[in-house]
C-alpha cells in the first residue's frame, strides 16, 4: 500500500489531471444553474410511480445511482422494472449546465476523488435515485416471457423512491444464503435467462479480473476484482434495456447506437495462434464466444486467453441514423443485438440524449429540438470523452503500480506472461499475483511463454512517469 499523502503520487495526479486539461470545479454559473434546478426540476409530466419499491445496486461508497430496479413475476414470465434518473428534468438545453456536460462528456474517477460529469448538487444528490428519496426518472416496463426474452416494452417519465442502496458483495450474500426479497431473488432466474439468451444470439461477456485501485486507511493499493456472478445478472438488466432502447430507436427512425463491428479474419487468426500456443482446445467449428464461456479465468493460461480476447472487442462507438437509415455495422458485435447507452445518464452524455429519444418514440412523438440538434456532433464527443476517461483509468493504475513498487526495484516477483508482442517476441505483458501488477516486460534473450508462470525483475518503477518495467529474472 501507498500512503494517500505521498508527494510524488499526489504531484503525479495532479500533473495528469493539469495535462488533460481536466477542469477543476465548475463555474460559478454552471453550479447556480444546478443549485436551482435541484430546488426545482422539471416533473410536470412526471406520473406517481413511488408505489414501486425499487433498490439500487452499485459500489458500497457510491453516491451517484443512475439505476434503480424491481423485478416481478408474472404468469407466463417476468416484468422488468428499472428506473433511470431523468437527468434532462434538471438540465436547461442550451444552458451553463448543458454546455459544461458536453464539455466533460464523461465522469472521471481518480483515486483521490472524481472530475463528475455534473455538479454534485446534482449527480449526488437531487438527481441521484438515493434511498428514501423521491426522484424524477425515466421509467422502463420491459416484459419477458419465460425463457427470458423481451416481449413487450414501455417507457415513460414518472417519479420513483428507492427503498434500499445495496452492493454486489451483499447482494450475493443474500441471494446464496435465501435471505433475499422476492423482487432481488428473480435478479438471479432474470439475469440467468437473459445470460442464455446472450449465447443463444452469438453475445459475449468477457470475465477478465480487473485491477481494482483501493483506499485503505488513508493508502491506496491494487486488488484483482473477479466479478461476482451477481455483477452479471446486473449487468443484463442494463443490457437489456440497452437493447430495447435501440430497437426502440430503430422503429422510430431516429436514435443513437453504440456499435462494434465484427472482428476482422486477422484478428481472429491471430487469436487463433494464441490458444494454440496457449493449449486452448478452440474447435474450427466452434465460435470464439463458446470457447470463452467454458473458460476459468483462474488458471493462468486461460486467464492469458480472456486478455487476448479483449482484442476483438475494441473498436466501438457512436453511431446517429434519421430516417429510419441504420448504418452500417448497424449492431453491436459483442451484444449481438442493436444496442444503446442509455442508463448513465449522471456519468455519461450520451444517455440523456438516449434516453430522450426512447421516450418521444414511445409516445409516438417527434423528439425535441434540442435532442435533435446535438445528435450529429455526440458521436465525435463521446469518442474524444471516452478516450480521455480510457486514458485516465489507465494512467492512475500505472501511477499508482509505480508508487507501490518504487522501492523495490531489483527484487523478483512471481507472475505469468498474459501477452507476448508478435513483432517483438521478447517483450510483453506479465501478470503479478502480489501486488496486483500488470506491466511491460521485456530485456530477455528468449521468447516470453505465452500463459506460462515466469520469474520476473523489477527493473523501473517511477511514479514520476508512471512507468512499471520488468525483465526476466
């Protein structure tokens, strides 16, 4: 662990956020538009849903909670819930507040606080779906049948409450142990279905352990997060609706999709090569998407694997139709399905702007001028946004890797080879158990082993330039 005041960490930190020319604080304007529009949103329209009794279920320290949900059962299936926080019944088009967000795009995390998309007045208080209180959201009715496929889909404004902030850890907890309500409990028999349906389409989730900064009485570290499988039936709530949003869009003739085209042959040949070096059983019959749902991402050369995989699934983006011309790659590879973003709105732009056009379509509405007018430049600004926030995410953890490990150049570490460069076989990325450190490796004379354990050097590690480098050891 790193003490949270160490200069050299904090001095990096700041210099990142000065070199992305990152704001700090909002402008007064901005932060009295958002202090009068949490005293007044507008909900005129808003119908009476607080008889719903929704939970939330994000990070334990989380204050802004774009989604709420409850589950039913009905007689041939389930009923989908989940509310969404009506971001545009606080934000003025055209005004301080709107121009600010466009400016910021995205919120950025930092493990020394957050740059948030918007004021916290807001993003962690009066639009955030926070427990016990009532909140404007749009509210999505998704029905499915019993194997779990969406059948019916409504979506209106009205006004929610939560009645529970709970967290994956404790969600698992409850649903393992029978302890969870019925609406909770069905996020397994949902989640589950909804995870069938997804291999039934050719969809894919990739279960990667990510590296997890942490803060820990006063000093930040890096964990290894394999998610729970409570974070996948959450995480298909949030598809789905994603899914219905787009179809949505696509029957109106207007909208904004999130697309990823289809992995190019090279790519797959090279992935091909790497389960082969990796002793992959990878079938020519076989899709790359079943292979990666029968892997264990704690064997080390599977979990090798699942890092290559993620390699055909970059590329994605935004992409506007009108007139009911869907582009082309119009679907979104990974999901196999069209595909939107649109519950994020208190951390991501583009779902305010979503959102809007799923409501307008299911009153059978021409969307609002201002929805309208911003869609051409979001696909460009959320490009730019979400490279910075990639950037960010990034360098913080090398930061942070560096400040862990600055004094303990020259000592030898056990990890494994997760990546071997194919133009430069002797270089690549090695895997750390203790500490969690993913880092370049490279100075050997001898092929890096693919998906193989390797005793490694620390060589560098200078939280100056954020830079961690091992070599063989």
């Amino acid at each position: 662990m790193t003490g949270a005041a160490d200069s050299p960490l904090r001095a990096a930190l700041r210099d990142l956020r000065t070199g992305l020319g990152l704001p700090d604080g909002f402008p007064p304007d901005v932060l009295a538009e958002a202090a009068e529009a949490a005293r007044n949103p507008e909900i005129s329209g808003h119908e009476d849903a607080t008889d719903l009794p929704f939970l939330t279920i994000d990070p334990p320290t989380s204050t802004d909670l774009d989604q709420a949900m409850h589950l039913e059962r009905r007689a041939h299936g389930y009923r989908v819930h989940y509310a969404i926080a009506d971001v545009a019944a606080f934000v003025r088009p055209g005004g301080p507040l709107d121009t600010e967000a466009h400016r910021r795009v995205n919120t950025l995390y930092f493990p020394d606080g957050k740059v948030p998309l918007h004021p916290e007045t807001l993003s962690e208080s009066a639009a955030s779906l926070l427990p016990g209180e009532t909140r404007p959201a749009v509210l999505w009715e998704i029905d499915l049948d019993a194997e779990g496929r969406a059948v019916a889909t409504r979506v209106r404004r009205a006004l929610v409450r939560s009645r529970a902030k709970l967290d994956y850890a404790g969600v698992q907890h409850r649903i393992d142990t029978g302890t969870a309500e019925e609406s909770l409990a069905l996020l397994k028999d949902i989640g589950t279905l909804r995870e069938e349906q997804e291999i039934a389409r050719g969809g894919i989730s990739l279960d990667v352990p990510e590296q997890e900064i942490i803060e820990r009485d006063g000093t930040y570290g890096l964990e290894y997060r394999a998610p729970l499988p409570a974070d996948g039936w959450n995480a298909q709530i949030s598809l789905l609706t994603g899914m219905a949003a787009a179809r949505l869009m696509a029957e109106s003739g207007t909208g904004i999709l999130r697309t990823l085209p289809v992995a190019p042959d090279g790519a797959v040949a090279r992935l091909r090569r790497s389960a082969e070096a990796l002793h992959i059983d990878w079938p020519h019959h076989v899709p790359y998407a079943q292979v990666v749902r029968s892997l264990d991402p704690k064997r080390t050369n599977h979990a090798a694997f699942l890092q290559e995989c993620t390699t055909l699934l970059r590329g994605a983006g935004y992409t506007v139709f009108e007139n009911g011309d869907l582009p082309t790659p119009a679907v979104h590879a990974a999901v196999a399905e069209l595909y939107t973003h649109c519950t994020a709105p208190l951390r991501r732009l583009v779902d305010r702007y979503a959102a809007e056009l799923c409501v307008a379509a299911a009153a059978d509405r021409d969307p609002p001028e201002w929805a309208l007018s911003a869609l051409p430049a979001l696909p460009k600004e959320m490009a730019d946004g979400t490279r910075r926030a990639n950037t960010v995410e990034r360098e913080c953890v090398d930061l942070v890797e560096a400040a862990l490990l600055k004094d303990r150049v020259g000592a030898v570490f056990d990890g494994y080879v997760v990546d071997v460069q194919e133009k430069e076989p002797t270089a690549g990325t090695v895997h750390i158990d203790d500490p969690a450190i993913v880092a370049r490796i490279e100075g050997g004379t001898a092929e890096l082993p693919l998906g193989e354990r390797l005793r490694v050097r620390l060589t560098q590690a200078d939280p100056g330039s954020a830079k961690v480098l091992f070599a063989p050891a």
